[in-house]
C-alpha cells in the first residue's frame, strides 16, 4: 500500500505589519523558498514563526500583539497560521488591547533564523557563545538500534560461547584420556599445562597436515620403554683390531730377497721342514748345554757319525737359507694369530649385533640405529691374509727367486673394520647410556606426545574449528558495528552535539581560520584567542556567516530526544545579506546538503542524504535578495516548484509560484508601479527609479544613454518626457537630507518612470500586471 503525498504548506495572516490579508499556498515539498522584496512583510511574518518558536520553549510570547498587529487593523486584532493541509502546524491570535496573545504549537518545533535570533544570541554578547546549555537528550531511536544490535551481539556471543565450550570440553577430555591415562605424562609438566583450546586456535590459523610420527606411534614408544628390563643385558663394546705385529713392508721385502740354497743335504732339509721345532730345539739343547748325548735319545753323539749328522743340523740352522725360512714362518706364524683374532672378532660383533638389536627396540630413539656385523670385511681381511700365506708359502718353497706381495692390502680390511668397531663401540655406548637415562628419553617423548596430540586433535577436529572461527567473526563483526553505532551515536549532552555541529559548520565555512575551542566554549582564530574579542575582529560577513552556522547548532538546543528531530521546522529570514554576499554560495551550498538523522548527526555530506535515516530538515526560506533566491534556484537548493514571491495586490499579499528567475529590474519596476499605483514609497524608491530608467535607456536607447543625464536629457528634448533627475540622483546615491522628499514627490517621480517604461517597454508593464 502506498503512502499517500503529503499535502503542501499553507501560511494565513491577518493584519501582521504591512500584510493586512494572506492567504497562500507553498509547495507539498519539505523545503519553500519565498522572495518578498523590502517592505512587503517578510519581517513579520518571520517574527511570526519566532514567536511560535518561542511558544515552543515556554518562553513569554505577551509581547507579539503589540509587536506584529497592524496600526491599521479595524479592531486591533491580528492573526496568523502555518498549516499542512488540515493540520495547523502553529497559530497565533493577537489582541492589542490588553496584550491578549493565544499561541498554540503542534507537534512542530520552530527555529528561527532572524535578524532578532542574531541580535539576541551573539550581537548582544559580542559573539561570546553561550555555553549554559544543560538540556539532555534522550537517545530514543538509537536506544533501539543500539538494543537490537546489542542483543544480536549477545547472540552471536552465547553461540560461539557454546561452541567454544563444547570444543573446549572435547579438547579437554581428550587431553585426559590421552597423555594423562595413555600416556601416563604428570599434568605438572610444562608442555601438559600449556595445552588449551586458546593456544590450539593460535599455533593452528590453517588446517594442519599429519604429523610425521603418530600419536598412536608414540604411545607404541612409550610402551617400548616401559618393557626394558630390570637388569638389561648390555651389549659388550669389541676389542679393537691391530696388524701392527706385521710390518707389511718388511713382509715384501723378504718376499723380494733372493737367497742361495744351503750346502746341506736335501734329505736333511726335508727332514727339518718336516719337524722343523723338533730339530731347531734339540740343535739349541746340544749348543746351549755342550752336550755329548742326544737329549732326546741318550745316545751318544760324539762319534764321527752321530756327530756328523748333528754338525749338518747345526750348519743348516747357521746357514741364510734357514734364517730366511725362520722370517717367512714368523710371519706365517703372525697371520695365523690375526686369523685367529678375526676369529674372535666375529664371535663378538654377531654377540654385540645380538644383543644391540634386543635392547634398541626399548629404546625408540635407537630402534632406527643398526650396528653392523663386519661379516665383509672380516672376509675381505681373511682373504687377503691367505693370500700373503699363499705368498709365504711360495716363497719357502723358492727362496732363490723374487716374490710379490698380493696386490689385497691386508692393512686396509684391518683399517676398515677397525672403523666398524669403533662405530659399533660409539653406538653401543649410546644405547647403554640412553637405556641407563630411559626416564629422560620417557619425558622427552612425552612432551612430544603433547605437540602431536594437539595437532592431531586439530586435524580431527578442523570442522568444529572452522565453524567456531566463523562465529568468532559474527561476534567481532556484531561488536564493530556496536562501535560504529556507540561511535555514530550524538551525546546525549546537547551541549556537546551543539559544539560538534558548531565545529563542524566553522570548518566547511572557514577551514581553519575560525576554531570553536570545544572545551571552554570560545571561538579562535586559529589556535589563538581573539584579543580584541570576537566583535572587534570579525568582519560583517563573517559575522552573518558565524551566526548561520550557529543557528544550525542550536537545533539541539531544541529537542529533548531523538525523535523530535524530525519536528524540527527552520524558518530562514535572509540568511545572507548585503554584507555577506562572498559567503552565499556556502550558505547556499550548506543548506542544500544539510541533512539531520535520527539520532541528531547533522551533517553536510549530500551523499549521506537518503531520505530514511538521515533527511533534509523541514525549512522555509525567506529573503528579499533575488542574487540569493537565483542561486538557490539554479543550483536545486530549493526545488522550482517550491519557489515563490510575496507581493502586494492591493490591501491583499499574495503568494505565487515563480517560474523563472528573479531579475532585479523586474523588482525595481514592481516596486516603482506599485508606488506610482498608491503604495507607500520607502528608502529603496530613488534607486528604484534610476535603475528601472537607466535599464530602458541601455536596452531600449543605447545611442543615447551614455549615462542617466543624457538619457534624461534626450527624454526632455526628444520625447517631451519631464523627470526630476535631480531628485532621483540624490535618492540613489545616500545623501543626508534635513528633510527628506515627500512621499508626493516621490510618488510623482514613480508615475513619471513608469510613463517612460509604458513608451519604450510596454511589455514589461503588463507583465507586472498580470
């Protein structure tokens, strides 16, 4: 269903000053704008809204008959109204006799903009600014904004509260469950306490991936500690390996030497290879003791026989052949010995390997670690050593030719797996220390159990999360725009909404050349205090200017909530006059973009105008300028259809609808008909009269008007015309009279300019006329 059009002003005045009767219509629009030219009635009528106004503050309105009724009303009554449609916005009833005055006011706040608000508000007080503002302001439209966006802040609140609490309560338990009975961790360990839901949102901002070890793993780990025996069997460190009882170098160079084959019998070589201890220890007795017998047999020995043989043996042992044969069987001897501790070598690495392998499953930080067996270099080490047997062998059986040692270093295969021994040694140490500190390798799993529960439980648990990152973000943004409202919302102080609007007003006007020093309730120029004072250092403009910014302020002044700024009605009586005309375009500009919310904000932003919550207030405005009444039209500060003219119509005021522009000719021409027609001239007459004239010889006679005499000149002798030049150019030009014209004069000089307009312009009086 669609709101039916507002029906349009209506302003009604009995005998109100100059105005004996009107009766007129404005426009449907929230905004009028009226020019009525200097002594039409415009002040009276605006006193009129004042003392509505005043009606409206409780203030003494005794004085408004004797102020507004015209000296020429029959019965010294007057009245006035301000309507919309049927409703009577305001009315007064005036009786001078006994200064009867019934003022009644309707859901409407009147403030009005006059010579009398300036007078009384900043002239009387030197531009002080009255700071004895105590009114408060009820906040009543942003109580429910600010309670509806509170309340789903509180929402928003309670449901992340609850998710939060239920993730919290899962975490919890979990935490419980998990590293206190699984994991058996003692809840005063420091990485234990620091587990919370808090600290899982803030290390975790993305969804984590799986962690590289299992929490399930790690409990599998702590498990492993808790089986490590009572008396674990250690696994020995091996004895270390060393070929230094060979001289590798030596070794070939007894394979090198060549040495000549004894004298002695084969048969008795053979003999002493064949049981080379045997013969080598009986030959020793028989030297080392000087015996006669054999030492074995009894025998004697000293026969040339016996003797004999035995001084072969004893020749043989004394030869180079059998030296050289001893060398060769003393290394062999040294070979057997290192194949022999190769032997033991196995036995005890394969025993180390053994137990090492038993033992590190216990211990989860060696699990990985491997000791090795040394089963290829103890087989590399082997081979070569039979090579160099081979070696000997060869060479025992061919002393006379040069042999080479085998290309297998034996010295290498021993270096290697003495490396393996010494790794194996290094390794078993470890895990005997690490199984002796089992405790710290348990806490240090633990406190890894903590880091992995937790980002397991993310993982698990990312939907929940999400969805309470997502109400943690409905929360904020509920809580912003709580602030933005608490921020946007006026004080309720109207003190402190007057002084921000105040500011506000001063700033677009002035920038920074005029401050309103909030706090102690001044105006500055810049930071500094005026020391003249603000009456002595203002111009006349800037006067105009302060007090229109004023004005808008004190619209808080006015309403005691929120919702009585949408009563408010400002009535504009000339906002700019003839001393602030290089501040019309900003009073202009500011009166087109003043807008007003619901909660007070004024502002002079167009674009935050919409027309719901923040709308341009109720204004009437009423001014005699036609620069400003232009300007305004021109520049939509007041719709075309809502722009009117007041004019005299006899003992009638009439209020019409102007089309066009307001032309200061067509004013002075008007005002100059209605003087020749019996109106009452007044000081604007004479200049009135010269300009209508000078405009006819300009447009109409351009050859002969020069200037104003020549034109007149050319009247008088061309055209029989007789104007009182004289009197118009006093009149135009301020000069001081003892006596001023009379009004006959006057009206003589009106009939005589417009007999001119009727020669030249014919047109232009008939458009007065109709």
């Amino acid at each position: 269903m669609s709101t039916p059009p507002n029906p349009a002003f209506a302003i009604k005045a009995t005998y109100l000053g100059p105005i004996f009767s009107i009766d007129g219509e404005l426009s449907k629009n929230a905004q009028n704008l009226v020019f009525a030219r200097n002594g039409t009635g415009k002040s009276f009528l605006s006193r009129a809204f004042r003392y509505l106004d005043w009606q409206g503050q409780d203030k003494d309105v005794s004085e408004a008959a004797f102020t507004l009724v015209s000296d020429e009303s029959p019965d010294a009554k007057g009245s006035f109204s301000f309507s919309r449609g049927t409703n009577v916005l305001g009315a007064l009833q005036l009786e001078k006799p006994g200064d009867k005055v019934t003022a009644n006011v309707a859901d409407t706040i009147f403030h009005v903009f006059s010579e009398d608000f300036v007078h009384e508000e900043l002239r009387d007080r030197q531009y002080e600014i009255d700071g004895e503002i105590e009114n408060q302001i009820a906040v009543d439209s942003a109580n429910i904004e600010l309670k509806d966006t509170q309340e789903a802040l509180q929402k928003a609140r309670e449901a992340e509260q609850q998710a939060g609490s239920a993730l919290r309560t899962k975490h919890d338990t979990a935490k419980i469950q998990d590293l206190v009975d699984k994991a058996g961790i003692n809840k005063n360990l420091s990485e234990y306490k620091r587990l919370n839901l808090e600290s899982l949102l803030e290390r975790f901002p993305d969804k984590p991936d799986a962690p590289k070890q299992s929490f399930a793993g790690i409990l599998s780990d702590l498990d492993s500690l808790r089986a490590i025996p009572a008396e674990p069997v250690y696994p020995g460190t091996v004895d270390a390996v060393g070929s230094d009882d060979i001289d590798l170098d030596a070794l070939e160079a007894s394979l090198q030497k060549v040495t000549s084959p004894s004298s002695v019998s084969d048969e008795i070589k053979k003999k002493i290879d064949a049981h080379h201890s045997f013969y080598e220890t009986g030959i020793q007795l028989v030297q080392e003791e000087h015996r006669t017998t054999c030492p074995f047999c009894e025998q004697g020995i000293t026969a040339p026989d016996p003797k004999a043989i035995i001084d072969a043996y004893v020749s043989y042992f004394a030869d180079e052949e059998e030296k050289h044969k001893r060398e060769l069987r003393d290394y062999s001897r040294k070979l057997k010995q290192n194949e022999a501790r190769l032997k033991d070598i196995e036995t005890q690495l394969t025993r180390q390997k053994l137990r090492f392998d038993d033992l590190k499953h216990h211990v989860p930080s060696k699990k990985d670690v491997e000791v090795a067996d040394g089963e290829t270099a103890l087989k590399d080490a082997r081979t070569a050593i039979s090579a160099l047997k081979t070696s000997l062998e060869q060479k025992t059986q061919a002393l006379a030719s040069a042999h080479s040692l085998s290309t297998d270093n034996l010295a290498v295969h021993i270096a290697a797996l003495k490396g393996i021994i010494e790794d194996n040694n290094t390794k078993v140490a470890e895990l005997t220390k690490a199984v002796e500190k089992a405790d710290d390798e348990r806490k240090a799993l633990q406190r890894k159990a903590c880091t992995v529960f937790e980002q397991e439980f993310a993982l698990n648990s990312w939907s929940d999360i999400e969805a309470l990152r997502n109400l943690n973000k409905a929360t904020q943004a509920k809580q912003k725009e709580l602030s933005e409202l608490e921020k946007a919302a006026p004080s309720t102080n109207a003190k402190e909404r007057v002084a921000e609007t105040f500011a506000l007003l001063l700033k677009e006007f002035f920038a920074d050349k005029y401050v309103f020093d909030r706090e102690n309730f001044i105006l500055k120029r810049g930071d500094k205090e005026m020391e003249r004072g603000p009456h002595r250092t203002l111009s006349d403009g800037e006067k105009t200017a302060i007090a229109f910014c004023y004005f808008v302020a004190c619209i808080h002044r006015k309403v005691a909530s929120d919702s009585d700024y949408r009563k408010l009605f400002l009535v504009f009586d000339d906002p700019v006059t003839s001393m602030s005309y290089d501040f019309v375009f900003s009073i202009a500009q500011t009166l087109k973009n003043l807008s007003i919310s619901d909660q007070g904000e004024v502002s002079i932003n167009p674009a935050k105008i919409d027309g719901n919550k923040n709308k341009r207030p109720n204004l009437l405005v009423l001014t005699h300028s036609s620069y400003f009444f232009n300007i305004s039209r021109t520049n939509s500060v007041i719709k075309k259809d809502a722009t009117f003219s007041i004019y005299k119509d006899g003992i009638t005021h009439k209020l019409i609808h102007l089309h066009s522009y307001v032309a200061p000719f067509e004013q002075q021409l008007e005002h100059v008909y209605q003087v020749a027609n019996g109106d009452n001239p007044d000081h604007s007459t004479g200049n009135a009269i010269r300009q209508v004239l000078e405009a006819v010889g300009r447009f109409c006679r351009p050859d002969k008007s020069h200037d104003l005499q020549n034109f007149i000149s050319f009247l008088a002798g061309d055209e029989g015309f007789k104007i009182k030049s004289v009197l118009i150019n006093s009149l135009s030009h301020g000069t001081y009279y003892d006596e001023t014209p009379s009004p006959e004069d006057l009206k003589l000089a009106c009939e005589e300019a417009i007999a001119v307009v009727e020669h030249f312009a014919i047109g232009q009086i008939n458009l007065i006329k109709t």
